[in-house]
C-alpha cells in the first residue's frame, strides 16, 4: 500500500527531523553515478531509495542548469531514510534508466506524497527532453498527468528507445521526503484499489461511530456528545486533506487555493473541536484546579484563533504555528487525563489511555520518518489508525462515563432512600404515636360520652342507642330479652341525713354491685337517672333472669357502705320482665312494663324482686 506522509504531524518534530535527515543523508549519501535500471527487469514495483541521485539546488535553477553540473557533485539517495528534511526546500532529483520493448507493460514514476508545492518533471534523451510535466499541490489538480491523489507519471516517452534519463525538480515549504519509486501501471491501479478499499473502511468505521454517538446525543441530550460529534468530522475532515483525496473528489474546483484552505482549516479545526471536547467531557471547570482551568481557557481561545486565521495567514507559517500548538493541545489532553484518573475520575482512565493511544501512533509515524525504526505498511497509516482508535477509546470513555455517572445517581439515590426511609420510619412512628393517642383520646371521649361519671354505667343517652340495638337483634334471632329496673330504696332519706358525699358512695358502690353481680359480656348496664338503674339481658329466659335479679337484690342487701363513721346497708326493689319481642315498633313497652313492674315492688314493701311471665309483644 503506498505510503503517506503529511506536512503537518512531521513538523511536530521539526528540528530533530531535520538534523538527524540531514546528517545521515550526509554519511550515507556519497557523491557518485547511480547505476542504470532496465524498465523491462521491473516486476510490480521497485522502491529508489538510495538508487537515485539528488542535489539540492536554488528554486529558480532549470533543466540546463543541473544537467551541466559534474557528477561528482550529486548525492545518491540515502536508504536508510525516505527524508532529506526541511534544511531544502529546492532539490533536483536524477535518475538513468534503460527502456526496451520487452517491459512488463506501460511504467510510471510515483512519488507517493500528496503534499509537494510543485514538481517539475522532465524525460530526457540524448540531452533532449522528450516529456515534461508541471505539476503540484499549489497548482491546479488538472495539471497531474495521471489522475490520482498523490503524483503518478507515464514514462511512456521513454519507456522503448534504450538509454534515457528522468530529472525531477520539487520546490516544497514542508518536509521533503523521496519516496520514488518505478512501477507497472497496473501495480499502480492495485496500490490505488487496496488505499482508497483501506480509507473506505476508515472512513466507514468514522461513519458508524458518527451514527451511533449521534443517536445516543438524541437520547441523552448530553451536549458532550455533540462537541465529541464534532471533533470526529473534523478528524475526517483533516485526514482526507492529508490523504489527498480531498483535493482529488472534494473541493468543487480542484484548486490549490482550496486544497491549502482545506489543510490549514481542517488542522487548526481539529484542534479547537478537541480543546472544547476535552473540557466538556472531563468537565474540567467543575473537576480541576484553577490551573488546568486556566490552561485549558488559554488552549480553547488560542484554537479559535487559529481557525478564524486560517484563511488570512501565511500557508507555510500558518502550519509551523498551528503544529506547535498541536504538539502542545495533545499533551495537556494527556495531562488531564492522567490527573483525572489520579483524581478519581473513573471515566478519565479511557480518556487517557485514547491520547496516549494516539501520542504512540505520532511518535511511531514521526520515528518511522526520520528512519530511526524500520518503515512498515502498517506505518505508513499510523496517523489514521491512532485517529481511529482514539475515537474508539473516546467512545467507549463515554460508555464508561455514563456508566459512572449512572453509579453516581444511584448511589445518591441509595442515600436519599435511606434517608428517605428514615425519615418515614420516624414519621411513621410519629403518627402511631399520634395515632394511638387520638385513638385513646377518642376513647376516653366516648366513654366519657357514653358512660355515666359517676357509676362507670352507661349512661341514659347511650342505653337508648344500645337497647334498641338488642331489642331489634332480638327480634330478628326470635330471643327472649330481659329487662330489669332497679331503684335504691330510701335513697333520698340517706342522701339527705348522710349528706351528698355519702350518696355519691352509695351510687358508686351500686354501679360496682351491678357490674360484678351481672358479669355478663352480652348484658347492656346503666344510670337510668337518678338512683334508677337499668340492665338488659339479652337471650336470658326468665329463670335466669330471676335468678340474675334476686342474685343482685341480695348482693345489694348483705353490702355495707361506708364512709368514715357512716355504715349503711342499702336495698334495692327490683322490676322484672321478660319478653320475646316480635313488634319492632314496641321497645318502649318493654321498658315501660319494667318500670311499672319497679314501682309494684316498691308498693310491695321494697326490697324485692317484681316478676311479670313471658308474653308476646
């Protein structure tokens, strides 16, 4: 696959590429005559390195100037490096070869790099020039003999006449690299196939990245995502400059204006998309010190800068400063990174690791330069390969930032759970404590509603609501209901010859006599009003009712109240009926027939149980 090279990365190491070029083309460049190559003993392809000749010469010099030069002031080409450096920017380049009709089909000479200003190339034979061709990547992409995007020439004027020489002038502000070489055309055609099958797949792998991260700023909104977008086009954008098919398929007019426009925007843009999508990606403001705050602002301003001054500055100067900047822009991304993940910023370990992912191929494709390493087919793609992988590694760093910031969210919800829960648990705890005091206080009300304060019977509002309830029960279950009317006898003598407070007594101990003497879940106890009582026995026949009601007359009879020096016995006459209702209109009967049935026992003598047998009401 053809090797590509570009003006801009090389510059990265300007100086030390230059120097160290220079000296070992000096060691290993002899002033001597190249041998001849027979075109026909070409089988696909023969590299030049170190068969040429080469003489650096003042841009305005011609043809007649350098073919009258002695041989023995021309260098051969060194092999151990495909780069003369940036100390010439005007060299000639010369080289015999032997054609005859026995070559392998039509040759040509490439010169496998899409950034050289100009070239002039001329075919020579017997000191006449036969073809010449003018071309370059400041001059108009017509002009290339062959269209391809790096420099491809038909040696068709030579290729059957026997002796020939080809010189070739390159004039160039950038690196001046020799990558010559003497192929088959159809050689030519593969090499082409297999690079633009090569950039399809780079260009496809930049496509799919682009599609999926777009759908995933569409889901998220995260405006990260959208500088990171950015970033990734202008990575496209600058590599099709370099590769040189920008200026073969892209640019409307193919005119150098354009390509160098292209070349300087597309660099000077790559870096400010990085700049910015360093800073929202590693939120930098939010996560770094005041000095990685302030470089990054100053990294961010300078970057712009670059891009608005592209159109308007010096093509060769614009590149020098913007590659030094690039250097620069690369490095303090690695620096963020690293601290990051020093810091703690989970997802700056990917970060880091894709800039010096990319730092690894820029070196390599610089070492691979300047011959310090082997030069390999794999080099000669680093740049585009380490811009790939970064945007990989970029990507999965988002994955991973998410993922974090994921975590971070939940453990914040974790926490406010917890606290959450706690807080409920407490308010729960609050409001069963609340709960169980309304509760008691309600209860407390309603008995102090329904109860009567002095015998802890019901009282006589609260009887009303209860009996009817048992009589109607009564009526439905077809049970007998018992009811007894109960009346202390004399209490108005002993309330007024004891007093008020001895009448209370004998009202409290009444109520506690007829509670425990009943002791009956089912039975309903009240304060009728008065020294009156009332108890209703539901189901109860009218043997247990008697038997209840004379139980209690004699609990009443055999009592002594006492208070202080006071000792009385108090009695109680009793009414007694039992009935089984059927009229659920004539409750108050029943009650009516106990109390007439009380005041029977009280005619009677007092002290006694008044009785009337069971009937149908």
């Amino acid at each position: 696959m053809p090797e590509l090279r570009t003006k801009q990365a090389t510059s990265l190491s300007a100086t030390l590429c230059s120097l160290l070029a220079l000296i070992l083309a000096m060691i290993f460049s002899p002033a001597a005559h190249a041998e001849a190559f027979h075109l026909s003993a070409i089988d696909g392809e023969l590299q030049l390195g170190g068969k040429m000749q080469y003489l650096p010469a003042p841009t305005q010099s011609t043809l007649s100037d350098v073919m009258g030069m002695d041989a023995s002031e021309w260098y051969v080409t060194p092999s151990s490096t495909r780069s003369l450096g940036r100390d010439h920017n005007s060299v000639w380049f010369h080289l015999d070869i032997i054609g005859d009709e026995s070559s392998q089909g039509p040759m040509v000479l490439r010169l496998d790099y899409p950034h050289y200003d100009y070239i002039d190339l001329y075919l020579v034979s017997d000191n006449k020039v036969l073809t010449s061709f003018h071309t370059g990547d400041q001059m108009d992409f017509e002009t290339r003999p062959i269209n391809s995007r790096t420099f491809t020439f038909p040696l068709d004027a030579i290729q059957n006449i026997g002796e020939a020489e080809i010189y070739v002038h390159i004039r160039t502000e950038g690196p001046l690299l020799i990558p010559f070489s003497l192929m088959t055309d159809a050689e030519a055609t593969i090499q082409d196939r297999n690079l633009y099958m090569s950039l399809g797949a780079y260009f496809g792998i930049l496509i799919i990245m682009f599609a999926y991260n777009a759908f995933i700023l569409g889901s998220l909104r995260d405006s990260a995502y959208l500088y990171y977008l950015t970033y990734m086009v202008a990575v496209a954008f600058h590599q099709a400059t370099l590769q040189g098919i920008g200026f073969q398929f892209l640019w409307p007019t193919n005119s150098p204006i354009e390509n160098n426009f292209a070349v300087a925007l597309s660099t000077a843009l790559m870096q400010a998309t990085a700049v910015l999508f360093v800073i929202r990606f590693i939120r930098l403001y939010k996560n770094f010190g005041s000095f990685e705050r302030v470089m990054g602002t100053c990294l961010l301003v300078y970057s712009i800068a670059l891009v608005i001054g592209s159109p308007f500055m010096d093509y060769a100067s614009f590149l020098a400063i913007v590659n030094v900047t690039a250097a620069i822009s690369v490095l303090c991304g690695l620096y963020i990174g690293v601290k990051g993940w020093r810091m703690g910023v989970k997802f700056a370990r990917l970060f880091a690791m894709a800039w010096f992912t990319y730092l690894i191929f820029i070196g390599w494709y610089l070492l691979e330069l300047a011959s310090i390493i082997p030069a390999s087919s794999l080099g000669e793609h680093s740049l585009a390969i380490g811009s790939a992988l970064e945007l990989a590694l970029l990507s999965i760093a988002f994955a991973d930032r998410i993922n974090h910031e994921k975590e971070l969210r939940l453990r914040s919800q974790s926490r406010l759970m917890d606290v959450q829960i706690a807080m409920n648990a407490d308010l729960e705890e609050k409001v069963r404590q609340r709960t169980n005091q309304l509760e008691e206080a309600n209860r407390r009300l309603k008995i102090l509603s329904t109860t009567d304060g002095l015998t802890g019977l019901l009282n006589r509002r609260h009887f009303d609501e209860c009996y009817e309830k048992a009589y109607l029960s009564a009526c439905r279950r077809n049970e007998p209901l018992a009811v007894l009317m109960i009346d202390i006898d004399h209490f108005k003598h002993l309330n007024d010859e004891h007093g008020h407070r001895f009448g209370d007594i004998c009202l409290i101990q009444a109520g506690r006599l007829i509670k425990e003497t009943i002791n009956d879940d089912q039975a309903i106890a009240a304060r009728y009003g008065g020294e009156e009582f009332v108890v209703i026995l539901p189901g109860a026949t009218s043997e247990q009712a008697r038997n209840k009601a004379e139980a209690l007359r004699l609990a009443f009879a055999e009592y002594v109240v006492r208070d202080d020096d006071t000792a009385k016995i108090m009695t109680v006459s009793i009414g007694l009926t039992v009935d089984q209702p059927v009229d659920r209109a004539a409750w108050e009967k029943l009650l009516q027939a106990a109390d007439s049935l009380l005041y029977t026992a009280k005619r009677n003598g007092r002290n006694q149980v008044a009785f009337l047998k069971e009937s149908n009401s």
